[in-house]
C-alpha cells in the first residue's frame, strides 16, 4: 500500500514561495496499476520525486507498506530506492557507454538479488540485442532497457515519468502493454505520469493533480487491456 | 558589455576550472620570473662585480716573475694590465691558529678590492686589508691589529679595512666540505710590507712552504712551493704568481692561455684561466644549474595549463552551443562571440600570468638566499627585473586565446540552426579489450570506465598528458631529493669507511707521520691540485685533485680491474674506490683511474691516452686511462703510492684516514675533522638545490591537484547524467565516487608510464648540467617511481574526496529532467 497523508512541496518562501505539491492525499493498494494524470507543471513529476526518494517532502508523510520515507536520511533513502523502487524515464537515462546487457546486469552493484539481466531482457523482447549501446537501438526498444533494467530489481514500486512521451503510438502501446503486464503478473504497483489521459481507461487507479492539488482519486474496478485503449 | 557580463557570470559558474587555470598560469610565470630574477640577479652581481674589480683573466703560477717577464705578457695582444703578487700562507695567531694567506701586491688594479669598511686599498700603506668574512667570523674590525708570522718574522699589523675580493666569491670548502670563514683568512697588503728577513730564516721558510698541500681547484696552492726563492737574493721580492686582465680576450681565453705560456715557457708553472677559477666557475655553474630548473619546468606547468584549457574550453563551448546558434541567430557578429570566447582564456591566463610574475620575483629569491649566500660572497645581491617578465604573461594568455579559439571555432563557423539543433549523444564502441578473457569479469563500472574514457578521448588524452607532466614533475623533484641523499650515502657509507680525517701539518715530519700511522692505524692520503689534458688538444684541459692512498686489494685478486664484487681487503678499507657501477672496486699498483667526470668531460674511455700535471709542475706526465673510477666527490685521478712514485713524484702524504677519532692536538696534525662533520658539510653544499626540489615538489603537488581537480570537475560534467542515473537506481555515494576515482586512477597511470621515463630524462639533463666537479649519478630509483604513483594516486583520491560532497549535491531531478 501507498499512502500520501498531507505532503507537501514549497520551494521559496515569503511572496516567491510556490507549492509545487500542497496538502496532497491519497492512497493506493499494492499491485495496482496507477495512472498520474495532469497538465505540465501540475505536480505529477514532483508527487513522482517525492514517492521515488528523489526529493524531499517539506511537509507530510509518505508510507509505502509501513515505511515513512519522509523519516529517511540520505543513506537510508539511497537503499529504499537501491532495494524497493524502479524507474522509467522519459529520455530513457541508459548509460551510453554500457551495452544492453551490462545496463541491467550493473543493477547487480545495488541489490544482489537481482533476476539475471540476459532473462529479465529476454522478457522484455531484447534477447536479441544484448551486445548493442543503446544508441543502436531505437527510442522503443531503449525504453524497454530501461524497463528491465528497473524490474530486474524486482521493485515494490515502478515510477515511470512520460514512459511514452518520446515514443511514437504504437511503441507507447507496446511499452504500456509491458508495464500494466509487469503490474498484473509481479504484483508490482506501477505508477505512470502523464498527461495523456487516454491511458487512465487502462489504470487501476488515476489520480488527477492541479495546481499541486490532488482534484480526484478515483478507482476503476474493470479498466480494459491497454491494447484496446482508443488513442 | 552584455557579452562581458556573461563571460563574468560564466566564469564563476565554472569557478573551480578557471580558478585552476588562473593558479596554474601564476605558478608557472611566478616559478618562472621568481627562479630567473634569482640566478640572473646572481649572475648580474656577479658579472658586475667582477667587472667592477677588474677580475683577472688569467692566472699565472711560476717562481721569481721578473720585471721583463711582466713586460713581455703585458704586450701580448688583448692583454690590458699585468700585476705581479707574492702569495704567502701562514696562520693567524688568533685561537686556533687559523689558516692565513697573504697577498702582498704590487698595484690595485687586477682583482681590485672592493672596501666594505675602512680605508681605500693602497699599496704603500703599512697596514693590512682583511677579508670580510674572516674579520667577521672572528670578531676582527677596522683598527684592530692582526699577527702573523712571514718567513720568521713576526708581523703584528693594523687592519686598514674590510674587502670583498673577487677572488674570494667561493671559499676553500676544506676538509668539512662546508664553508668555515673562520678557519681561513686573506690578507692583502702592499708588497713593501713583505718582511726582509735574514737568508736563514727565509731558506727555513723555503723548505716548509714548498711541502705545500693541494688541494681541488685551489689556484692559491702553488705559491707556498716558491718560498724557496725568499732566500737567495739581496732583497728582491719573490714574486709566484701574475695575474693577467685581458678583458677582450675573455672569449678566447685559451689562446691566451697558450700566448703566455709562449712567452714564459716553463716559468709558468700553471696558468688558469678564468673560466676554471672556482670564484667564476663555481657561481657560473651555480646560475646555469638554477636556471635549467627556471626553464624547464614552467614550459611543462605551461603545457599542463594549455591542456587543461583545452579541455575546459571544448567541453563550456559544446555546453553553450545552442546559446551560440541563439546569438548568431539573433544577429551578433560571429567575430564578437569568436572575441567572447577567445577572451575566457586570454583573461585567466593573463591575470593568472601578471601576478605571477609581480609576485614571484620578490618572494622566490629569498627562499633561495639564506643558502647561496652561505657559499657564495658578493658584496651586492641585485634583484634581476626584465620586460619580458610582464610579456610572458600576454604570451601566455595568447596560447590561452588560441587554445580557446581552437576549442570553439567549430562550433562559431556553423550554422545557426546546425549550432541550435541538440547534439546526438556520441556513440559508445566495442572496444578490443572486450575480446580479452578477463573482459566480462570486470565490474560494469569499469567497463563503464573503459569506454566512457574512449567516448571522451580528448579529456582522456588530456588527463593522460597531464598526468604525464604532473609525474615527471613529482619524479624530477623526489629524484633531486634522493639523488643528493644517495649520493651523500655513496660517499660516506660505500666509499669512506674511517671515523676521522687529519690534515697533516706542512712543517710535520717523517718521523711523525709514521708515529701517527702507526697510533691510530690510518691510512695516509696525499691529494695535490693537477690539470688534466688531451695530448691531442692541449686547450682542453680540466683541473682536478690527485688523490694517491696505498692499495688495499688482495694482491692479483679477482676483484682487481673487473669491476666486480669486492674482496674483504675492500670491505675493510678506510677509503674505497668504486667504479662506474658504483660498486667497490680494488686500486692496484700500475694503475691510472680516472674519475668518471673527468673522462666524460675529456671524452676519454680505458686504454686512451692523456698528460697530466700537478699545479706547480713545468712538464706533463703520459699516462693512459687504466680504469675509471666513480666517487661524487673525486674530479681528478686516483693511484696508489707506488704508480705515483712511478711518474717520478714523491709520496707526500697531505692527510690521514682513521677509523678513529684523530686527536686534533697531536703534533704535526693541522686539523682534524670526523666523518659527521664532513657529511654534514656535504648537506650544507647541498641545501640550496634542497631548496629547489622542495619548491618544484610544492608547485608539483598544487599544480596535480589544480589539474586533476579540473578534469575530474569536467569528467563530473559529462558524465552528470550518467551519475544521476545511478544515484536514482540506488548507487551509494562512495560506490560513485569511486567510479570517478577508478576512472582518474586509470587515466593516471597511462600518464605516470611515459612520465617516468621523461622525468628521469630530465632529471639526468639536470644533473648533468649542473656544473661544478660533483659527479651526481641519476639514477632511477624505484623507490622514488613508488613515491611519484602514490602521490598522484593520493591526489586522484584526495580529488576524489574532494568530489563527495558535489555527488551528494548532485540534483537528481534536475540532471535527468535536463533533456526534456
């Protein structure tokens, strides 16, 4: 379970003080699928930051299981993220000097336990492209680098940021496609910022942000397969 | 004004890169201009000095120069004036009874006096002029009286005044090695002082003064062998030595050399030139060595310098090339941003450069001068300023703008659309370490290393040349350390082997010297003052010290002539002969060992032929070259007494060796020394090269920190994103800052490999340079090789701890948002 309870991003004080996140709350069950739907600048990547570790919450309490990750420090938010999270950008972030295969297998550095990188490559249609630097390969099959290289750590939490947003259609679907099956056979909760609201039909759970408010949680009891989500 | 105002804003966004190159251009010119204001302010006090005195070009050594004689060199071409003095040793009575020389002249217009205190030298005068240095070192002033004793007459004289002498910028270093002004003093007077005393007493002083001891290029030792003429005449002063002042010749003082002895035939006994004089040679060599390092190494921090600007500039302009698309889209004339940014570099350098050089000269020579000016005497230090001081910055700051107009043009000559568009991430490459077994078991992260430093040549070449520098810096400086101290060690562990060192007495006895021998168990040494010449080339003469001990060999053994290991006869000697390999070698009956300095110097190997003779000595002795001998100290020959007494010369033993203390008052012991005194003395000497390779080694250390700082500043740059990737992923902070530091780690030693040996090349060139008669074998120490490595592997990991806080502050969020 994710727990959002009151949190809050400022940045600034006095008159330049702006609420990239305020008074955000919400809740999500483990295992679900999670659409973050919002305009730019409306909190989404910030709400995805704070859940991820990457920053910090001036205000508020984020639980994920029964973990406060407003209460970490440094060290201790640097292992929740080796240990629970995996992200998915939207420019991919691979490492250009490291093939296909070595971006996932240096995974092996931040948790032992890691699922063998030629495998989890493998599940993601890579199999084939072990040898090859990223930027041999297209932005789609990039992305799916990137996917793998985040569940070989078998995360509690996928944070993925616009994980389509530099991809044509048919490669978003397919990309999607992965992440909701991640979601479904792992029993890994997937969060998805976006602001393509065509997606929340596919999610579990889509939460609206506006102005760094929460507008709306709302929970669908039967989304569809991505596949059939109209674009 | 606008663009300025960006270059200032730009210049602290990169405040650690530019800073470094601000300090490495100061340091460099500071280095610079500091050294060369030191030994060109030597060289011009030096220099003026000696014109100023009218330095003699020629000294002549002979017995009863006559008037005739003086007129004859006197109308030789070239030759301006010619003075005739009577040089006279003896003792002070002063506690101690120190050494005294006494120049009775006949003018003062050759080796002129320059009074420090007291009375304008003249030669009428009845009373004497003291040395500055012995009037100090013993508490003597203007007004005080001096006795001596000349020929056995008492002389009790008023000091007049306190001189510098031309002749007397380098002292005798005697038997410590370091200067005693106390021990030795110079009087000079007028030659109607010269006592005439009775034929005895004169005949007496005669026999004793002509057992004179000599010693390494000591020009003074052969007056002592002309006391014999005191004797024989009514009174007409025995003059020894002319002293020659031929300032159009000073180029050709050879040739001069040879016109006198033309002239005098074999009453010139030993000439010297001017050049050979340890008053000029040794301040010579002294500016000539400083100046090697005042050369050399500020070229290589320059080097490093432009490197680095290289590198910082490339990597600011590819950063600001959709910027430069945007002003040259916007109308800015393509040459007013090239003036942009050319201007980074021209500025920092510049400034850099000028407080270098307005720094460096007042600061630099006083680091040097408590130690130059223990050995060197000169009645003014001048401080060396020149223009080019102030140009070399602006030649400085040019390389620095075409560095930067090289980083830039590029970019400046495209389009503006083309300049605008994002740059496609460089291409990463197998390499073909990756076909090497081990490939797959490395770390990722050090794969990641390996092509991130082939993505990134030009930094990489860059830290590797850098790296290069930085190690031949640190091995040069660590070398001129270990050098000295090995030397010091070669010496005094492997060559001398006794406890004390006695002077014999001129007037001591045979009986003495063999009670002596006998009491303490030594081993008596003769030493002497020779020249060394080519039979093909007579002009190509070196002076150096005979040296003659008795064979301590097994007789016939098999260490005998071979260089190899040394027998137990050996081991046990009180004074070893070593050869070019510095080990232990035997010295055998019928043997000429030439020392290794003077062979390289003559270009003589075995089994060649040369003359030699000792100061005082009308004829040349044919010898050949049976072995060479190395020992730091030794410029000359060694042999024993028997190959001595071969050439026709008396076995005259000068000192005593001892593995004990030589008790200073015995009778017919001068003075005695131990062995922790002479090295001591030796460590003095050494000092003000100490000095210097402790300055390079400072200027080293900063400079690899400035620069490995910047590169690893420009590595963090690029690769900010990569980073932040592995932060997010979960990579801790000390596994990333050991991905840069693996990565300068690496880069550090494909430069510390060809550092080395480029280090020791110079360190070889600078030793070799430096002059003098100390033969100071550069030798690669691997210790000092260990050292370099773990100093610039100790500043990678002082730069990378350095690095730790900028991993913490490294914005995740930011970096990876960067692209969208």
């Amino acid at each position: 379970m994710i727990r959002f309870e009151k949190v809050s991003k400022i940045y600034g004080q006095g008159e330049a003080r702006t609420a990239a996140l305020d008074d955000a709350s919400f809740e999500v069950e483990s295992g679900s699928f999670v659409v973050v739907l919002g305009p730019s600048g409306a909190g989404k990547s910030t709400l995805l930051n704070l859940l991820g570790g990457m920053d910090d919450a001036t205000a508020g309490a984020i639980l994920v299981g029964s973990l406060d990750i407003c209460t970490l420090n440094e060290k201790q938010l640097t292992r929740f993220r080796a240990e629970s999270v995996g992200f998915i950008f939207q420019f991919y972030n691979l490492i250009p000097t490291l093939t296909v295969l070595e971006n996932v297998e240096l995974m092996r550095m931040v948790k032992r336990s890691c699922l063998p990188a030629a495998e989890v490559l493998d599940q993601v249609g890579l199999g084939g492209h072990l040898g090859k630097f990223p930027s041999q390969l297209s932005g789609g099959e990039q992305q799916r680098v990137s996917i793998a290289r985040a569940i070989a750590k078998r995360p509690e939490l996928l944070l993925c940021d616009e994980p389509t947003g530099a991809l044509d259609s048919d490669t978003g679907v397919h990309i999607l496609k992965l992440l909701q099956d991640i979601a479904r056979t792992h029993k890994t909760t997937v969060v998805i910022v976006t602001h393509n609201a065509a997606i929340a039909e596919a999610a579990d759970v889509v939460i609206r942000v506006r102005d760094g408010h929460i507008e709306s949680t709302t929970r669908e009891p039967a989304p569809c397969d991505i596949t059939e989500v109209r674009w | 004004m606008i663009l300025l105002r960006k270059m200032g804003r730009d210049l602290l966004g990169h405040k650690a890169q530019f800073l470094s190159l601000f300090l490495i251009s100061l340091l460099a010119v500071g280095f610079y201009t500091g050294i060369t204001a030191e030994y060109r302010g030597m060289e011009l006090s030096g220099r003026d000095f000696f014109e100023e005195t009218n330095l003699a070009t020629l000294w002549v050594f002979g017995e009863d120069f006559t008037e005739d004689e003086l007129e004859a060199v006197a109308a030789l071409e070239d030759v301006e004036q010619v003075e005739r003095l009577l040089l006279y040793e003896t003792q002070a009575r002063l506690p101690d009874a120190p050494a005294l020389t006494v120049r009775y002249r006949e003018g003062d217009e050759i080796n002129r006096l320059l009074v420090w205190e007291g009375a304008a030298f003249v030669p009428d005068d009845e009373r004497i002029w003291l040395d500055l240095r012995f009037a100090e070192a013993r508490g003597l002033t203007v007004g005080d009286s001096l006795s001596f004793t000349v020929a056995g007459t008492s002389v009790d004289a008023q000091i007049a005044g306190l001189v510098y002498s031309p002749e007397l910028v380098y002292p005798e270093l005697g038997d410590s090695l370091s200067p005693d002004y106390g021990a030795h003093g110079h009087v000079f007077t007028g030659i109607g002082n010269l006592p005439q005393p009775d034929a005895a007493a004169l005949a007496e002083a005669a026999a004793t003064l002509s057992a004179t001891t000599a010693t390494q290029g000591d020009a003074t030792q052969a007056a002592g062998t002309e006391g014999a003429a005191l004797g024989s005449r009514g009174f007409q002063p025995p003059f020894n030595q002319l002293v020659v002042y031929a300032p159009a010749a000073i180029e050709h003082q050879y040739s001069l050399e040879e016109d006198v002895e033309g002239v005098l035939g074999s009453r010139a006994a030993t000439i010297l030139v001017q050049e050979n004089h340890p008053t000029a040679s040794t301040l010579w060599a002294e500016c000539e060595q400083h100046a090697i390092f005042a050369n050399a190494f500020p070229v290589l921090f320059m080097f490093i310098a432009v490197l680095v600007m290289l590198s910082t500039m490339s990597r600011l302009v590819s950063k600001q090339a959709t910027l430069i698309g945007t002003m040259k889209a916007l109308g800015v004339q393509r040459g007013a941003i090239a003036a942009h940014y050319v201007g980074y570099g021209f500025l920092i350098m510049l400034a850099g450069g000028l407080l270098g050089a307005a720094l460096g000269p007042p600061f630099v020579p006083e680091l040097f001068k408590p130690s130059i000016t223990r050995f060197f005497t000169l009645p003014y230090w001048q401080t060396y300023r020149e223009p080019f001081f102030f140009i070399l910055p602006f030649v400085i700051a040019l390389a620095g703008a075409l560095v930067s107009w090289l980083s830039s043009r590029r970019i400046l000559a495209q389009a503006p659309a083309e300049a605008m568009r994002p740059r496609a991430p460089r291409e990463a490459r197998h390499s073909p370490l990756e076909a090497l077994p081990f490939w797959k078991r490395l770390s990722p992260s050090l794969q990641l290393t390996e092509r991130d430093m082939r993505r990134n040549k030009l930094r990489s070449v860059m830290s590797v040349v850098s790296s290069m520098g930085v190690s031949a810096l640190l091995l040069v400086a660590f070398l001129s350390w270990s050098i000295m101290d090995e030397m010091v060690s070669w010496q005094y562990s492997t060559i001398n082997n006794f406890a004390s060192r006695a002077t014999l007495a001129e007037d001591g006895d045979a009986g003495e010297l063999r009670r002596l021998t006998e009491r303490y168990e030594a081993l008596p040494l003769m030493e002497q003052a020779i020249e060394i010449r080519l039979p093909a080339s007579p002009a190509s003469k070196v002076t150096g010290t005979l040296q003659a001990f008795e064979s301590t060999g097994p007789e016939g053994g098999e260490a005998a002539g071979n260089g190899s290991e040394a027998g137990e006869a050996e081991n046990e000697a009180l004074l070893r002969v070593t050869d070019p390999e510095r080990r232990i070698r035997s010295l055998e009956d019928d043997q000429v060992l030439m020392s290794y300095g003077v062979a390289r110097n003559l270009g003589l190997g075995v089994g060649e032929r040369f003359e030699w003779h000792r100061y005082g000595e009308g004829g040349w002795h044919e010898a050949t070259v049976d072995a060479i001998n190395r020992n730091p100290l030794v410029w000359g020959l060694t042999m024993t007494p028997d190959t001595l007494e071969g050439f026709g010369i008396d076995f005259e033993p000068t000192a005593l060796l001892s593995a004990r203390m030589i008790a200073a008052d015995e009778a017919g012991v001068q003075s005695v020394v131990s062995a922790e005194e002479i090295s001591a003395g030796m460590d003095l000497m050494l000092e003000a090269m100490v000095m210097m390779a402790s300055v390079m080694i400072a200027v080293a250390v900063l400079i690899s920190i400035f620069t490995l700082y910047n590169l690893s500043t420009l590595t963090f740059s690029e690769m900010e994103r990569e980073l932040a990737t592995l932060k997010v992923v979960g990579f801790k902070r000390r596994q990333i800052v050991m991905l840069l530091f693996a990565q300068n780690l690496i880069l550090s030693v494909l430069g510390f490999i060809p550092g080395i040996p480029l280090g020791w090349k110079i360190a070889d060139l600078m030793f070799n340079a430096q002059g003098g008669t100390l033969d100071m074998a550069t030798l690669l120490i691997p210790s000092d090789v260990l050292l370099t490595l773990a100093v610039v592997w100790g500043l990678c990991a002082v730069v990378a701890l350095l690095f730790i806080r900028k991993v913490a502050r490294l914005d995740m969020v930011g970096s990876l948002k960067a692209p969208e």
